[in-house]
C-alpha cells in the first residue's frame, strides 16, 4: 500500500472536482488532503479521506511561519509516498518538498513544475475532473464517464437541517426546483433568474440556494414568483448539497452549486457567459446542459470570468433571455 498526500487549495468547485482522485487513489492506501478552512467542510465524511488537514494560508498559516507549521504536521510517513500538487502554486510545491515529499506529481505548466518529479499533461479540452484524475491514472490510460463523477457525503445533521427548512413549505407532492443566482464573479451572474422563477414556479416549488451574500439576489426572486424558498445563507455546503439532491432540477451560473448537484445526480441547467465549458468546469450530472450566447466573438474573454465586463456590454449575460433558458429548463425536466 502506498500513501498519496494531495494539496488542494483552490476554489471549491475544485475541490470537488478533485474527489474523483481521491476516491482512486484510496484503493491504494491512505489519503491525506491539505486545503482550506471553507472547503475542509465539504470533504467531512468523505470516506476516501483519512485525514483532513486545514491550511489556513490567507489566516493564521500565512507567511513561512505558517507553511512551516502545515509541513511539519503532513510529514511524509514513507520514503515511496506521493504527493499530488493539484493546486500547483510554487507555494504548494513548497509545502511538499518541506513536508519531505520525494516523490511530487502536478501539472508540466503549473507554477511549481520544476518542482515536481512526474509531469502530467494539462488537457485543455479534458473536463477538469478528468485532469486531476489524470494525475494518478497518466495521460493514456481508458477513463470511463463514471469515474468522472464528484461525490460528497452529508451527514445526518446536515439532512435534519434541510428537514428543518422545507417542513413549513413542502408538500410531499411538490417538486422542487432549485435556483443558484450567485457568484463570487460578477459577469458570471445571469440576471433573468427572476424572470425564469416566474415562470418556472408553474412547474414546481422554486428554492432560492447559495450564500449569505446571495439573500439580495434571492430576495428579487421572491417579489416576483410566488411561494419562493430562500434557503440562502441558512444552510451548510454539504446541506445545500443534499437540498440540490432533492430538486428535480438546478439551474445555475458557472459556480460551486454546479458541481454540488453534479455530486449528488441533480439534473443541472449552467448559465455559462464570460467562460465556456470547453474550459473544463461544465455539470456532470446525468442529463445536464449548459447554455450561453453562443453568437459573440469577445467570449470567451476570461478563464474565470472578471467583475466587469472588459468591453461594458455584458452581452453575454444580457442577451441571453429567460426564454432560452426556460426552453432548456423544462427539456432537462421532461427528459
């Protein structure tokens, strides 16, 4: 058995996309995962994992201090283990050549390549969790779709939570429809969410999930549909992934709840304006389909997606109507 350390602290969506790794490299031995406070969170429970260490590098582990304190607790247990730069920073690189790693695998054009002793390809066209898997497996091995697959673990209390909130809105005959109108980038904020709850709310209970930053755009959701649930800001990441289980449907910008409900088998909807998903990050669920203006030539203008739009428009995302996404809404639905 070998043991395999990977260092992921990148955005959450990531982090996700980086349980399929786990999952394979947990056949061959123990798995340790260093990444950062928010997104230890979403890999509590995941059986993969023996043990999650937090590094808090913008908080108390800032700095060399900091760094040192992590490498001194991820202290290679074996000459043959495997460290597996995911996020691949010269920071990351630093942290696994200080913890003692001899053996360091990443990305050939990550920061820290010169740093690592095996170089995997980053496919570009490859969706980004097939990347990371190919970290472990090689660039020419037979990955089949299923393993492609996120996977999270909510716990009791997470489910009692959302029990909690849908008890006073839900029949037991409603279907739900969940609806993720934020973003941590704002041209990747579609802004017909409130049109399309209008008329998605004929088909189904509407629930409003995300963050506590998200509440406004919720709040412009429920004064115009009716009986909308606002779960924003109420939920943890692995409760707000099992109320993504529990949803007939999810329609989303390019963003973390994308990736919960590809986790959890959610049919999913993805509003892509500024980004693509030939960039890698689409849904994975089955019978998902992802939407955008597909008529400009400014997009794609960013891997991630800026605050504002670099040419003033935001065409992107305002000519993309509620009618597109309404037709594309009830396709998944029915299929």
């Amino acid at each position: 058995m070998s043991a395999a350390l990977v260092i992921q602290t990148s955005f959450l969506g990531d982090v996700v996309l980086t349980t399929p790794l786990l999952s394979h490299l947990a056949r061959s031995g123990p798995v340790d995962v260093v990444t950062t406070p928010a997104a230890a969170t979403l890999l509590a429970g995941n059986p993969a994992i023996r043990r999650v260490v937090v590094y808090d590098k913008r908080g108390v582990d800032r700095g060399p201090i900091g760094l040192w304190r992590v490498a001194s607790g991820i202290r290679a247990e074996r000459r043959d283990a495997v460290a597996y730069c995911v996020q691949g920073s010269l920071r990351t690189v630093a942290l696994a050549v200080m913890a003692r790693y001899r053996e360091r695998v990443g990305f050939e054009t990550s920061d820290g390549h010169l740093f690592y002793t095996h170089k995997t390809p980053y496919r570009v066209r490859q969706h980004h969790a097939e990347r990371l898997l190919r970290l472990a497996v090689g660039d020419t091995a037979v990955v089949e779709p299923s393993a492609l697959r996120p996977s999270l673990f909510p716990s009791s209390p997470d489910r009692d939570a959302v029990d909690a909130l849908l008890a006073d809105h839900v029949a037991a005959s409603d279907r739900l429809i969940a609806l993720a109108p934020g973003s941590i980038w704002g041209t990747k904020r579609w802004p017909g969410f409130p049109a399309l709850a209008r008329s998605l709310s004929r088909h189904g209970r509407i629930v409003v999930t995300g963050g506590e930053a998200d509440r406004p755009l919720a709040m412009s959701i429920a004064a115009v549909a009716p009986n909308v649930i606002d779960a924003t800001g109420r939920l943890s990441l692995l409760a707000s992934a099992d109320l993504i289980r529990r949803a007939a449907l999810l329609v989303t910008n390019d963003s973390l709840p994308q990736h919960l409900a590809s986790a959890m088998g959610t049919r999913t909807v993805t509003i892509f304006g500024p980004t693509v998903p030939a960039f890698g990050f689409g849904p994975l669920a089955p019978g998902s389909i992802a939407v955008g203006h597909d008529g400009l030539s400014c997009r794609p203008c960013h891997p991630h997606g800026p605050q504002t739009c670099p040419l003033g428009h935001h065409r992107c995302m305002r000519d993309l109507d509620e009618s597109t996404v309404l037709a594309r809404a009830l396709s998944a639905m029915a299929a």
